[in-house]
C-alpha cells in the first residue's frame, strides 16, 4: 500500500487548484451522508493519495462536497441508477462503476446491471487499472 501511494504521489499531475486531502471528520461525514462504512482500504486512499490527479480516471474524493467526485454524490448517483447498496462508488465511467464492496474486493459494475470485471483489491485496482489510464 506505501509502495502504491508513494508511485501515485510520484505520478501526479500539477494542477492550478491541486485537491487537498480529507481530515478523518470529513470521512466520517461521508459514511453518515451515505448511511454505511466505507472499506478499511477506500479510507486509507482517501485519507493519504486521493489529492492524486493522474491519467483519465477520477476517483472519487471526500474534502470538497462541490467535486464532481465527492464520493457521497457519486454513490448516490449509482444507487440511482441500480448499482446494488452493498457497493460504494471508487470511480464513475460514464454510466459505469469501479466500486469496492465492505470486504475490500472491487468490481466494475455496468449500467445493465452487470458486474464485468473484478480485482482482489482497491490497490490492484489501482495499479492495473487507474495507473495504467
């Protein structure tokens, strides 16, 4: 996990207004805005590399409620749109979801209803897919 922080922190792009990292009150906030825990592991990119812009992905984020990736929002939104409640939204893609369920394992789930693809974790995911955009 320190290793795959350390490589998005190195990869990230300098932006005019830079993402600032969650406080854990802001996190707590978002797991009461969307009624469940969020995964050991989410909390743990939130908290230490979700300030990390890189590649075509934008994962979700929890400091700015204004973001089009505030995590509480965009969870929501798939909800909406029938991604299962068991499931938090790490990533929108179009009308798709890369979310991650309460035991740590990610999906992407399709706007059909489908769950395509799998990885063991939220840092799998990240390597093979977010680093790879």
């Amino acid at each position: 996990m320190h290793d795959i922080i350390e490589q998005l922190q190195e990869m990230s792009e300098t932006v005019p207004i830079p993402l600032e990292l969650p406080t854990f009150d802001q996190l707590v906030m978002a797991e009461e805005e969307i009624l469940m825990p969020l995964p050991g592991e989410l909390k743990q990119y939130l908290l230490y590399a979700s300030d990390v812009i890189y590649g075509s992905l934008e994962p979700v984020t929890v400091s700015d409620p204004n973001s089009h990736t505030f995590l509480p929002e965009v969870t929501a939104y798939a909800w909406s749109i029938g991604m299962p409640r068991e499931y938090v939204a790490v990533c929108q893609q179009g009308n798709s979801f890369y979310c991650i369920d309460q035991e740590g394992q990610m999906l992407l789930w399709n706007e059909d209803g489908s769950e395509s693809e799998y990885w063991e974790s939220l840092w799998e995911w990240i390597e093979q897919v977010w680093m790879k955009s």
